[in-house]
C-alpha cells in the first residue's frame, strides 16, 4: 500500500494492488474485508480514508471507503470473528482460509505485529 494524497479533514488517499481473484470478489461487491498484518502503513490507516484499489496491470481501479478497523491476535481470530464469506469469498474454512494469507505472511509476522480487519464499502 502507498500514500498517495492528504484529503479533506484529516483523511488519506491510499492505492493498493489487488491480484484476481480479489480483485473481482472487491468489484463484485463480494469481499469487504481485507485481512493485513498490522505494520507499516497499515498502522495509520483510518476509518474515513479512502483505497484506490488496482489490479495488478493497473488496467482497471475502484474506490473503497475505509469503514471500519478490527484488530486480532492471528488470522486465524479474524477468521473465526469475521464473517469468512465476506474476507475470503472463495473459501469455506477457517483452516483453508489460513493457509491462504500464509502464502502472503508469515506466522512470525503474525505474532509480531498482529492483524487487522479492513471493512470497506465501495464509493
């Protein structure tokens, strides 16, 4: 994720890449959660900032409203907290859905910065 501009009160601009299928769950309105590890940027994001989320050939973008921010212990918590259908549209398990973001993180990741929760709404 990257800074891209200050907004109006207070607010930030961010752009993000998200690879298929992701991109399309976003765009179909299916997946309003996105699960991270909780560092960098990621620690100052806001309920009110707003996403432009790409695909990764940057051919095609949306806008996401930041919403709301849930902080967890693991992947694992989120998962079994969240609604699973809306973080993962394509998974049916807590386990399966855990070995997906080990393709992205790292347990020791994981333990050392925690995850968030990332509710958005497209604008």
């Amino acid at each position: 994720m990257k800074k891209l501009k200050d907004l109006e009160d207070g607010k930030i601009l961010y752009k993000s890449h998200r690879a298929e299928p992701y991109f399309g769950f976003i765009k179909d309105g299916l997946k309003t959660i996105e699960g991270r590890i909780k560092k960098g940027l990621y620690t100052e994001l806001k309920v009110g900032d707003e996403i432009q989320v790409f695909n990764n050939e940057e051919t095609e973008s949306l806008m996401a409203l930041v919403k709301d921010i849930r902080n967890y212990n693991s992947f694992e918590d989120l998962l079994n907290s969240e609604d699973i259908k809306k973080v993962l549209p394509n998974t049916d398990s807590v386990e399966e859905g855990v070995e997906i973001y080990r393709e992205f993180y790292t347990e020791d990741q994981e333990n050392e910065f925690g995850v968030i929760a990332i509710e958005i709404e497209l604008v």
